[in-house]
C-alpha cells in the first residue's frame, strides 16, 4: 500500500508516461517500482482496461487520442515480463 503523498507522486508521473514527458531516469524508476509494486501494477492493469473499455464504446472518442493509449500500452506490456 501506498501513502497519500506517494500515490500522488505516482499519479504524476503516470501523467507524465501518457505525455511522453518522462525522462528516462524517471522512466527507469517507475518501471523498477512497477515490478516490485503489486497494487501499482493491477492500477495500471485497471487503466489499460478502461481504456480499451472507451474504445469498445466508442471508436471515435477523442478524449484519449490513440498514440496515448498505444504508448500506455506498450507499457504496460512490457511491465508484464516482471511478473514471471
Ligand atoms: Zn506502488
């Protein structure tokens, strides 16, 4: 579990991921804390879930443009490797 202060940090710096903002120390550090950090990995797995949610309901739907979701997609799949 994660303090209110820590879930914000990683809030903002998934914010950042989704902007292709972050730099790669940065990058580095979420993806080693997502490979320790069950309750970040399933908050990212929910994500990508309501993403692909928001697009069986509506293809067009320009609130998340797609190269957003292919990057948060990759992503995630890569993360995916740390769980074996
Ligand atoms: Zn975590």
């Amino acid at each position: 579990m994660h303090s209110q202060a820590e879930q914000f940090q990683l809030y903002e710096l998934l914010n950042a991921l989704l902007d292709d903002e972050l730099s790669p120390e940065a990058r580095a550090q979420l993806e080693v804390h997502l490979c320790e950090c069950e309750s970040c990995r399933s908050f990212f797995e929910s994500l990508r879930q309501t993403l692909e949610l928001y697009h069986r309901l509506d293809e067009h739907n320009p609130a998340l443009p797609h190269a957003v979701e292919e990057r948060l997609r990759r992503f995630i799949k890569q993360k995916q490797i740390c769980k074996s």
